[in-house]
C-alpha cells in the first residue's frame, strides 16, 4: 500500500480510500446490508493497509455508519482515518447539526470523526448550512474533540468552490473526479485550486459508478488492449488519478471482497506521475470515443438554471448522455423515473438557452430525453 499526505495533517493516508456506500445487500434492499460479508469486507481492507474510511449519515438508508461501526470494533478503529459528514439538506437549525454529530458518534461507536464534512455542497445547501452557523458548529466540534479535522463534499461550479475554500481553514476536499469528469462542475481546475490552499484532495466517483469498467464498447476495448502494459478498465481508472501528486486518496465503493482484494493490489503500484507520455494519449483516445458518443454537450455548468418551469436541464442531458455512451438507455430510465424536475415540465420559454456558454439546442435536446425515458 502507497501512502500520502492529506492537507494540513501531520499523517498519511493510503492512497486507496473505502467508501461504504456499495455493500452487498440481501434481497436487493439497500438498507439490508449483508454484515457478514460487510465486515469481512472493511477488515481485510484495513488489515491491508487501506487506512481512510469514508462513510455519510445517508448511505444504505443510514445503515453504513451502524455496520461501520461494528466493523471498526477490537481494535479496528484505531487503524485508521474515520470520515463521514453532516447531511447539509436536512439542517433546519442550528441544533439540527450537533443532534445529527451525536447521532452519528453513536453509530459509529466512536468519541470523535478524524474528518467530518459538510455533505454535497451546492449553493442552495452551502445557503441553508450558512444560514444556521455551520462555521461556529465546526469550531465547536473541534474545541469539544469530536471532530479532528473539516471538509467538504461538493457538486457545484467553481466560483462557488472557491467561495466556500476561502470560507474557513478547511483541512480537505472532496470532489467527484475522473478522466470523463475533468469538466464535470469544476474539475481539475477544483483539483489544483484545492491543492494550491492546502487542502488534502479525495476524489470521489473514479469510475463513474461503474460506468467506465462494466459493459466496455468494443472501440474502447481495443485502445485499452493495445497499451504496452496490459491493465483493466480498472487499474485504468484508478492509475489515471493516483497519477496525479495534488491527489491524496481515491475513494472506491467496493461492493465484494474480490473488488477488496484487486484494488488492494493496484494501490501498491499507484506512484504519481508514474503513467508515460503514449498512456496518457491512449487514456485520452478512449475519453474521445466516449465523448463521441455523447447526445448533449453539457459540461454541467449550470448557467441554465434555475428553470422556471422546475426543470433540472443538468440531469436530465446527464441522463441522456450516459444512456449513450454507455449504451445503458434501460438503466438510465429507471434513475430517470426517480427524478425530480423531468424533461417533461419544459414549456419552452427558452431562457435556459440564452444563458448557455455552449450554445446548446437545450429545448430541442429536452425533447430528445423525453422521446427516450417517457414522461
């Protein structure tokens, strides 16, 4: 196992981080995390040398942190860096957040969280944990010993990254990260900001959620097959990212114990700026098929919004796009089915095309996603 500084702690991390929101389930119910082969799970990890655990108040119906906990019994939890973080939508109030701290200590069976982050950022949760001293909440936690460090999950644009860095002494950052994503909200241009400040960078997402290592077209295959060195989708992801020095740790939300053990494997050989001038264009050859095959050209900006007519234009081209590209439209639809603010609401007012810095179709293409997924 390869280790790194993050941020401002005198430690090192591996750089193969475990996020726990993947376990095996039974029965196809989120919240019933299968234990047995949970725990069996976190522990090999640990006894291998993964030393950052990431978990979050909801993740399998708010069932990771009580598994983790039992997992991180005798002796377990002094063997690593503990992470979760504070469900910044469900704040109503001060109190609110040191109720849902206590909670959470409880769960984990633990007297302190080693990294405790504010969850999913964007700027209306950045608003409402603003509006209810969140600032004051984590200097309170950190005067009182439960929490050793500060940080942030985000999904947003980088004027509000930069907004929310210059905020507070924030130790690190967690930002979704890959080499699909260098564009995605704000990408590699949060990536070196963060490390410029300071700050420890964990990437979340290095795979896409799956997207990038399962059902491979056949193109893509072929690139990934002609390298010198012959490695997986995987170890493509993964070295892709550990490439770079800013990075501390790269989270994966392994989901069996042989996805432990492969990634185990990997993170021995993940040195920073180990990958050649010619891997670096075949990862950039296979980025290119991908984008090809894309319906939208949505960055994720979000200059579009907000829709008047409620429509969340990002997700729905989301959607659409990886239905695409991936070649997954039945998968897509059933997210699709779940979201709020559908394709479907667009009267055309066309607001949300004159605000886009691509010059995007955007109404035309939302009757693309309509024809696709159904109302």
């Amino acid at each position: 196992m390869l280790y790194r500084r993050l941020g401002r702690t005198e430690g090192e991390v591996s750089i193969l981080g475990f996020g726990t929101m993947r376990f095996p389930v039974i029965g196809g119910d989120d919240t019933r995390i299968d234990k047995e082969k949970a725990i069996q799970m976190i522990r090999y990890a640990i006894d291998s040398g993964v030393n950052y655990i990431d978990t979050a108040y909801p993740y399998h119906g708010g069932m990771s942190e009580t598994v983790l906990g039992k997992a991180l019994e005798n002796g377990y939890r002094e063997k690593v860096y503990l992470a979760t973080k504070l469900p910044s939508w469900l704040v109503t109030s001060r109190e609110d957040m040191d109720r849902y701290l206590n909670e959470q200590l409880e769960r984990l069976k633990t007297n302190y969280i080693d990294f405790y982050l504010l969850h999913a950022l964007n700027r209306d949760f950045w608003n409402i944990v603003k509006k209810h001293d969140v600032l004051d909440f984590l200097d309170s936690a950190l005067k009182e010993g439960k929490i050793k460090y500060t940080g942030f999950s985000f999904h947003d644009n980088f004027d509000l990254f930069k907004e929310v860095i210059d905020s507070y002494p924030w130790t690190l950052c967690q930002i979704q990260y890959n080499f699909m994503d260098e564009n995605f909200q704000a990408g590699k241009e949060d990536l070196l900001h963060a490390a410029s400040k300071g700050l420890g960078v964990v990437i979340m997402e290095p795979m896409r959620g799956g997207y990038l290592v399962s059902n491979v077209p056949p193109e893509v295959q072929e690139i990934w097959d002609s390298a010198g060195t012959q490695r997986s989708p995987v170890e493509w992801s993964l070295r892709y990212l550990w490439d770079y020095p800013e990075i501390s740790v790269v989270l994966s939300g392994m989901s069996d114990i042989k996805q432990v053990e492969d990634n185990v494997k990997l993170a021995a050989e993940g040195f920073p700026d180990s990958l050649t001038v010619e891997e670096r264009k075949l990862i950039s050859r296979v980025k290119e098929i991908y984008r090809s095959k894309t319906r939208v050209n949505c960055t994720g900006c979000r200059y579009c919004m907000p829709c008047p007519s409620g429509v969340n234009i990002p997700e729905n081209f989301k959607f659409l796009n990886n239905a695409e590209m991936f070649d997954n439209a039945e998968g897509e639809k059933a997210l699709y089915s779940g979201l709020e603010g559908q394709a479907s609401n667009c009267t055309e007012c066309g607001q949300c095309e004159e605000k886009c810095p691509q010059k995007t179709p955007i109404r035309e293409m939302l009757k693309e996603v309509v024809r696709l997924f159904g109302k």
